[in-house]
C-alpha cells in the first residue's frame, strides 16, 4: 500500500503545468506528487485525460473510505486524498459543463441535420439493448434500468439507463449522454464519425441519414 501513500515527488503542479506533458508530474504508480492546498491538484486534474481521472477517484474513493481495509493510510494522507478527490471531481464536473456548453463535434455534419440525426438516434434505438451488451447486469428498475459501470471500478450499480429519454448516467464517475456517447465511452476503436455512423445504422435508419439529409420540407429519412 506504500504506493497508495503519495510523498512528495518532483515538481509542482505549475511547474509540470509549464514543462506541457500530460501526467508528467506523476510518479511510476500514477500518484501524482503531494500537495496540502486544492490548487495545486487542479492543476495537475487539468492534466489528466477523462478516463485517468476516472481511475484517479476510483483509487481515491479506496483511500478515503479504507475500503480495502488498509488502517496503514494516515488522517493526513486521507486529508490529501480528500483534496486530490475534489480536484478530480470538479474538473470532470468543468469538462461536463463545457461540453455542455460547448457545440460538439458533427462528425463533419451541417449543425442542425447533425441535432435531427442524433435527437433521432434518441428515439429509435434500443439503448437498453446497446449497454447491455457492455453491462450485463443491467436491470429494470422502475422507469430506468441500473447496472454497474464499466467505466469505473463500481461496486453498486451507480449506471442508470433512461430509455424513454435515449439518455444514461453513471452517478460513480459522472459520465454520461445518448447513445453516441455511450458507444464513444465504451468502444475505443470508434472515432465520432464511426460511433454516429453505427448508431445511426443500429437505429434503423439508412445509410444516407448520416451523409445527408432530406430538405427541411422532405419528411423523415
Ligand atoms: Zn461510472
């Protein structure tokens, strides 16, 4: 567990700001180096792509419930876990809000087919269908469905699947969205143009819909 008790190391979070390589303030174990202030640690989640904040909380949650039953970690290293915890979860919490925010890709579509594409990848395809096949656990539980995240290391079924809305949300990690963005969480070898292309095709609407589509005055697809 000594791995798990961060010491200080090199660097701070600015200086490793400044040097520009992701995760260059990390040690060989992926501990980033100790800081006593939140600051720094935003500095350093700043850093982190989404899917290693991910496992950064999964670990960080360990520490600060002593979930493996490790009475080695000290209040202090607690304390600092608790720092690195809330520097993790904001940031992933500024990247949902500025996606959000942000127009996403369109896979190279005009803005508004590609808002009709996906709005009617929503409302055709069998979502609950789509995630079980990464979750096999997945349950009916009232008008959602529930099942452990792949995302991260869940223990509860923290994955909740709204089919009606065409949305899901893990409520361990934070991640969530429609279908695409569930195939683009779960399938690494998907880019966005692949991940739209497939959930349009598994959505039952033809090819074309992803290329073009009918004048505003053309009807459906
Ligand atoms: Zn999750």
């Amino acid at each position: 567990m000594a791995g798990r008790d961060a010491a200080p190391r090199r660097g701070t979070g600015a200086a490793a700001a400044s040097c520009g390589a992701r995760g260059s303030q990390l040690n060989d174990t992926g501990i980033p180096v100790l800081h006593t202030t939140i600051n720094p640690w935003r500095t350093v989640a700043a850093q982190m792509d989404d899917s290693a904040l991910v496992v950064w909380l999964a670990d960080l949650k360990i520490i600060e419930t002593d979930a493996d039953g490790d009475d080695q970690i000290s209040p202090n290293t607690r304390a600092v876990a608790s720092l690195m915890r809330e520097a993790a979860e904001r940031e992933l919490a500024l990247r949902r809000r500025a996606r959000a925010r942000k127009p996403g890709p369109t896979g190279g579509l005009p803005r508004e087919h590609h808002q009709r594409l996906r709005e009617e990848i929503a409302r055709r395809l069998d979502l609950v269908a789509l995630i079980r096949e990464g979750v096999p656990d997945l349950r009916r539980s009232g008008a959602s469905w529930r099942g452990r995240c792949p995302l991260h290391d869940d223990r509860e079924p923290s994955l909740v699947v709204w089919p009606e809305r065409g949305r899901w949300r893990c409520f361990g990690c934070g991640v969530g969205g429609d279908a695409v963005a569930w195939l683009l969480a779960t399938r690494r070898e998907l880019d966005y143009r692949a991940a739209v292309t497939y959930a349009a095709l598994r959505a039952g609407l033809p090819a074309a819909a992803v290329v073009a589509w009918p004048s505003r005055k053309g009807g459906r697809p």
